[in-house]
C-alpha cells in the first residue's frame, strides 16, 4: 500500500492488491487475464526458477505512450524489464531481462 500510495503521490495513480503470498501493485486495476498470457511478460520472465523468492516486471511498451513526448528516442526501443531472485539450493541468484523491440 506505500509504494501504490507514493507512486500516486509523484502522479502515477496506483493500485496494491494481495492474495495469499502474490502481492501485484498496477496502474490499471481495470486490467483482466493474467500476465502469463502476456507476449511481453512472457519474453522478460522465461527462465524464471521454481523457487523465485521476489518477481518484478515493468511493462515499458504500455509506460511510453502515456509519457507523451517526454521519452529519450534511444529509450523507447526497449519494452520491458523483468527481474527476479531466486533459491537454488543453497545459492541465491538474480536475474534481469530487458527486452527490445
């Protein structure tokens, strides 16, 4: 709820949710289906490990537009990032995926 509150607070309205251990904050509470559905999604967390600890995706195709023209041209190639980190035994990694057009 703070992160939803300050992201609304610096003009991004945002909405948090919880269900169980998933914690989904979003800019569109209007949104259906589900991000495994989403060919962008998809792309920035294949690979991801059974026993992920913390997921992060940022869906940049659908940031730019609303940003109007304030996007760096060198920037707006680049549609989404997805992080996460993970146990693998007794290893943590982390991993981050940015995708492009």
């Amino acid at each position: 709820q703070a992160l939803a509150k300050l992201l609304t607070t610096n003009g991004t309205p945002a909405t948090a949710t919880a269900s169980g251990s998933n914690v989904v904050i979003t800019n569109d509470a209007a949104a259906s289906g589900a991000l495994g559905n989403d060919a962008g999604f998809k792309s920035a967390m294949s690979g991801m490990p059974d026993n992920v600890v913390a997921a992060a995706y940022v869906n940049l195709a659908g940031i730019w537009p609303a940003a109007g023209g304030k996007v760096p041209s060198d920037l707006q190639h680049l549609t989404g990032i997805g992080t996460y980190e993970a146990l693998d035994g007794s290893d943590v990694t982390f991993s981050v995926r940015v995708t492009v057009n």
